[in-house]
C-alpha cells in the first residue's frame, strides 16, 4: 500500500510532487518529504502514528522539489 500526503508548498504552489510518500514493504512502513529529504519509519503496526508523523511534516513543509 502506497499513501501520498500533499505538502504545504504543494497547495501553495499546485505542484503536486511536493508530498510526502509513504511505502510498506512486509515488515516496515517509510515515508520520505519528496522536496526536503525528511525521513521516518516504523514498524507496519504503527502505520498510523507514520501517517501521523507524515501529516505534521507536510502541513509545515515548504520546500520545493528540484
């Protein structure tokens, strides 16, 4: 399962690669700021507080992608 949350920059801006993905594979979930680098990751129990993690950082995220 894949999530994509739009950062701060992206509805400034409507560049829609400003976001924040999120991956799992069978044991871990990860998610990483397309623009600025930001990382986390978690056991796929706590999907919930990464999704979490993830909205904080992209509701305050303004960096642009390259």
């Amino acid at each position: 399962m894949s999530t994509r949350i739009l950062t701060r920059a992206a509805e400034l801006t409507g560049n829609r690669n400003a976001a924040v993905d999120i991956q799992d594979d069978t044991r871990r979930s990860y998610a990483r700021c397309q623009p600025c680098g930001w990382t986390r990751d978690h056991g796929t129990a706590y999907r919930e507080q990464l999704i979490k993690w993830a909205q904080e950082h992209a509701d305050q995220c303004t960096a642009l992608p390259s």
